[in-house]
C-alpha cells in the first residue's frame, strides 16, 4: 500500500548510479547555461575599466533612472494593491451579486500584455484619441496629454498587473480560518475593525508575494512604458544599446538594474520570513457580509473597473482591427507573425519541459544539497528581465558563438533561461505530489530507471508537465524586449508587430496582431491561472 506524500529517497535514488550521474550532470549543466546571461552581463560592464564602470553606475543619470523606476514600481503598487484585495474580498466575502462571475472576470485582464494594454491606452485618452474624437461636437478640440508619462504608466501598469496579486489574495482568503474574526465580531468590534485587525494580518504573505510580483514585472516593463514614452532602466538600456550602440552604458545600467531586482526579492524575502504562522485549514465556509445600501456602489466600482481595464481596450482592439480590414490591410502579415509567434513558443515550451525534469528529479529524489542548490540556481532567469538576459546574449553570441547571432536558436535560449522558472515549479511540485512507492514498486519488477521514468512517472505528472509547457507558452508570446533584439531580420513576431506599429502610431496595424495575441493567450489564463484559484471552493 501506497501512503504519505512524496519525500527525497536518496537511499533508493543512489542504488541507481548510471541515472543518478545522467540526471545530476542534465540538472547541473541546465543550472550553468541558465545562468550564462547573469554571469556574463557583469563580466562585459567592467570589460571597458572597473573606473569607466564605476562612473556610469554611480553618476547623477543612473541615480534619476533609479528614483524614477523606483517611484513608479510605489505608485504602481500603491493603486494596485488596494484594488486587488477589495475586489479579492469582495468575491470571497460578501453576498456581491453575480461574484463567481466576477471573481474570474476580474483576473482577465491577465490576458493583456502591457504594451497592447498601453496601445488601447493611449488610443483612447491620447491627445487625439477616440475620446478627443468623441468630444469633438462639444468644442474639445485637444485633450491635456496625461495619458503619456508618468501618469499613463502608472495607470496602465496599475490596472493591468492587479490580478497577479488579486489571485493570490483570494487563494488566502478561501484558506483563512473564520474563527479568528467572528471572534473578534463577539466582542463587538466593528466590521472594518476586524478586517484590518483580524483579516488583514493573515492575508500579509500573499500580499507579500502578490507585491514582489506586480514591483518585478513594472521593473522590467518594456512595452508600456515605451509606448507611453515614460523613460525607466528598460528603455533607457534598450536606447543605449539600439539607438546609441553603446554597449558598455548598457551593460552597466543592466547591472544596477539586476542590483535592484536582487535587492526587491531579497525584501520581499526578509519581509516573508518575519510573519507570524497562522491556522490555514478553515473548519467551515465564512459567513458572508451583507453589503445592505453599499451593494450598488460596490457592483458600479467593480464594472467601472472592469470597462475601463477589459471590456474598453478589447473594444478598441476589435474596433481598430474593423477598420485595418476596412481599409484593406493584409490579414497575411498578422498570419505569419501568428504562425512564427505560435512556433517559437511551442519549441521553448517543451525544451523547457524537458530542461526541468532533470533539475525538478534530482532536487526531490536526489535530496543532496547541491541538488537543491542547483535547483535555485535554474531560477536565476526570474531575477532577469528579458532585455538583460537579450543584452547578455548578444555580447555573448558575438563574441564567442557568431554562427548563432541574430538565429531563432538564440532567440528560444533566451526564453528558456527566462522562463524556465515556470516549467521548474510546475515539474517540482507534481513530482513532490507523487508518492515514490509507485516508483519503487516499478522497480521491484524488474524495470530499469528510464523504463519507470518513461512508463510510470511521465504519466503520473503529465498534468503538472502540461500546466508547465501552457505557462511558459503564454509568457514567451507575450515576451517583447527579448524578441526585439535577438529575432532574426526579418523575424516578426505577433509582439514585434503590435510595438513597431504602436511606436510609430499607426494603430490600425496594431490591431490585428494584438487581437490575434489576446485570443491566444486568453485560453491559457484561463484553464492554468485564474480557473484553479478561482474555482476552488467557489
């Protein structure tokens, strides 16, 4: 009989030396090559002179890229926070009318990557936007210029990347014991009292990571904020690079920008690890707050969030691709950046997969610490945005592997050390969740190490394989400064399509690709993100 969960077996692991060697030098050689780009990035800042280095790190420009990246990863957080645990409590805790609905369309706007977000953005409430149009009639000739900037890239980024904390959140809240609070209700405590006293404290973890989350993917935006022309590292690294061909100013700035990355993690890291253990499993459903007279103001607040960051920018999206077709736009270009896009996140899908099966089983049946070592280590490519790891990649490739610059084998090694995170996690937790009795008990009939591997465990966690492949496949579509630069000439993307166009202000270009991007990504979301939190105990 088969019983507890899955733990390291090293004991039974090291009786098999041929796959032990074969699976710890698979994981180990995964580890060095994710971290190629990290090492390699600093190795070319300091390249020109440890004192050219030193001045271009510590000048007065890196300092105002810093405060300026740093101000709208606050500000971002600042609005995106709030909106997140409102609507997670208000789809977990109240009698809101139609919740279950809204507690999955609320998660949606997942489906937009910035820079399409931004375009509808901008295409709307620019200058001489739809809105502009629309006022036209009533003598508004030209609308002030705030959707640009600062105040569009903290708009759009807030309204955009709420979900990544919002869904934990509501992951918290279905796992918070009610006792705790209807305890502190007996004692008369006012409701709001109770939720900041009581409620809040526990839900600190995954407000925690939802953070680290929404403050890593501002830092490392690209798309938005060039569109929304907001100069932060990214693009200021980007410039240096394409516009300047100044390489050593952007490999510096890519250092200091890793250095904020590190640092950001490191917090959220010390900030984890000082919260006090709650009770988790919840003995019964909590009992929902009747919302009386604040129902209708609620549902208006929750659909005037969901029109302004869902239903408006897949309006404009539809209404701009209308009028390409009408004016005669070619449908073949979006096709063929469609069937490029769909290519080369299906090939870094699945060598991500493979990647992290030797990484994922050494670490759980290994149970060595330079196993687990090379386990963190395959994460570096989280603490990297893309245009770093692109950057690295290009004075790597130029330097020692010509053949392969500016080839799509560089341009799937740069995602897969991007996301190969992703398919690791995946991996390691279904392998965690299989109890290795099933193994041994394969074993014991006389089958070899690659015959279990292949006729026993394969199948046993192929649906956690799967949900690793579909979420590294949604992210490399939606992936844009990486595909920018290391993308064959000629090489366009759906990604490459909506920013060249948007850039330059031709929208009705954009469209198209952008609709074809959303669609695509909207079925993913959907069945590996949002559904699993959202549906359970629902």
């Amino acid at each position: 009989m088969v019983t507890g969960t899955s733990l390291a077996v090293p004991g039974a692991w090291a009786r098999r030396p041929s796959a032990a060697v074969c699976t710890a030098v698979a994981a180990s050689l995964t580890a060095l090559l994710a971290n190629v780009p990290l090492v390699y990035i600093f190795v070319r800042a300091v390249e020109a002179g440890v004192e050219r280095y030193a001045d271009l790190v510590f000048s007065a420009q890196t300092w105002w890229l810093t405060s300026r990246s740093l101000l709208l990863v606050l500000g971002v957080l600042g609005l995106a926070l709030p909106v997140a645990v409102t609507l997670a409590w208000l789809v977990t805790r109240t009698d809101l009318p139609g919740r279950r609905v809204l507690a999955v369309v609320a998660a949606l706007p997942l489906v937009f990557p910035s820079y399409v977000a931004a375009l509808a953005w901008v295409s709307v409430w620019g200058p001489r936007g739809l809105a502009q149009k629309a006022l036209a009639p009533l003598g508004v000739e030209l609308l002030p210029a705030w959707a640009y900037g600062y105040p569009g890239a903290w708009l759009v980024l807030s309204l955009f990347t709420y979900p990544y904390a919002y869904l934990l959140v509501v992951a918290a809240l279905r796992s918070v014991d009610p006792a705790a609070e209807e305890a502190a209700r007996s004692l008369g405590k006012k409701r709001w009292v109770v939720f900041f006293t009581t409620v809040l404290p526990q839900l600190k973890a995954a407000i925690f990571s939802g953070s680290l989350l929404i403050a890593l993917y501002t830092l490392s935006d690209f798309g938005a904020v060039s569109i929304v022309r907001f100069n932060t590292f990214t693009l200021s690294i980007y410039n240096a690079y394409q516009g300047l061909f100044d390489r050593s100013t952007a490999a510096s700035l890519a250092t200091v920008l890793v250095a904020v990355t590190i640092v950001l993690i490191a917090t959220e890291g010390w900030l984890s690890s000082r919260l006090r253990p709650w009770r988790r499993k919840p003995t019964r459903p909590p009992r929902r707050v009747r919302l009386g007279r604040w129902k209708p103001l609620a549902l208006t607040g929750v659909f005037a969030l969901l029109t302004v960051n869902l239903v408006t920018p897949l309006v404009v999206i539809v209404f701009w691709a209308a009028r390409a077709l009408a004016l005669g736009n070619p449908v073949g270009a979006a096709a063929e950046a469609a069937v490029r896009s769909l290519g080369v996140a299906g090939v870094t899908a699945v060598v991500a997969v493979l990647l992290s099966l030797p990484v994922s089983i050494w670490s759980v049946r290994g149970g060595s610490r330079l196993a687990g070592l090379a386990q963190r280590a395959s994460y570096s490519g989280y603490a990297l945005p893309g245009l770093v790891i692109a950057l690295a990649l290009v004075f790597f490739a130029t330097r020692l592997t010509p053949a392969l610059y500016q080839t799509a084998t560089l341009l799937v090694f740069a995602y897969v050390v991007r996301f190969l995170p992703e398919a690791i996690s995946a991996t390691t937790a279904s392998l965690r969740a299989l109890a290795p009795g099933f193994e041994e008990a394969a074993r014991s009939l006389g089958n070899g190490s690659w015959a279990v591997l292949r006729t026993v465990t394969l199948p046993l966690i192929r649906p956690g394989l799967l949900a690793g492949g579909g979420l590294v496949f949604l992210t490399t579509m939606k992936e844009l400064p990486a595909t920018l630069i290391l993308r064959p000439t000629g090489f366009d993307t759906l990604s490459v399509r909506v920013w060249t166009a948007a850039s330059e202000g031709i929208y009705s270009q954009a469209a198209l690709p952008s609709l074809i991007l959303v669609l695509v990504a909207a079925v993913p979301v959907f069945f590996l993100i949002v559904r699993p939190v959202l549906m359970e105990r629902s």
